[in-house]
C-alpha cells in the first residue's frame, strides 16, 4: 500500500511540474511577443497587433527617417457595444517608424 501510495505521489507531483513548466514556457513566449497599433483594413478603428516578422531598415524621403516593415496579425477587437470585427488576418504593416500620427500608430 505504501509503495501503491509513493507512486502515484511520484507521478502526481511528476504531472505538477510538467505543468508548471508549461505554463512558465507559455508565459516566457507571451512576454516576448511585441504588441503594436495599427488600423484595421474593416472597420478602420485603431487597433492592437501582435508583431510575426520585422524586414529590414529602410530610409523614407518623405518622413526624412527610417521604416521598418513586418508581418502582423490583427487582434480580435469590439466594433461596438457587444459586437466583435471578426478580421483578424496578417497584414505588412509598419513596425518601427521614425515617425507616429496623432493616435501613436506608427506611419
């Protein structure tokens, strides 16, 4: 009985920290993934995206600085009062800009 009992504590605090480490993983990716605004194509509204991919530096004349494209995937967001815009989709959007608009999404 008391090697029945040692077992399945071995494999139950053996789960508890799989779990754990998981949740630790999750969370390490979660801090690392950079959050920035832009406009949805939908609905126009400002809105949040999370940053996939960052292409390289490019000079633009007409900001006189640099631009820095990359793939981003739009954030589920409200439209209205219990209404959700239902474009999440990936878009090129500019990620690292000399220059911000009124609304802080980079142009």
């Amino acid at each position: 009985m008391d090697i029945l009992f040692s077992i399945v504590s071995l494999l139950f605090i053996t789960r508890f920290t799989d779990l754990l480490n998981l949740k630790l993983m999750f969370y390490l990716v979660k801090l690392t993934m950079i959050d920035i605004f832009v406009y949805c194509k939908t609905c126009g509204k400002k809105v949040k995206a999370v940053v996939l991919t960052k292409h390289e530096k490019e000079y633009d004349d007409s900001i006189s600085g640099y631009r820095r494209y990359g793939m981003v995937k739009i954030l589920e967001h409200n439209i209205g009062f219990k209404t959700n815009c239902s474009d999440t989709s990936q878009i090129k959007a500019i990620v690292e800009s000399d220059s911000k608009d009124d609304n802080s999404v980079f142009n």
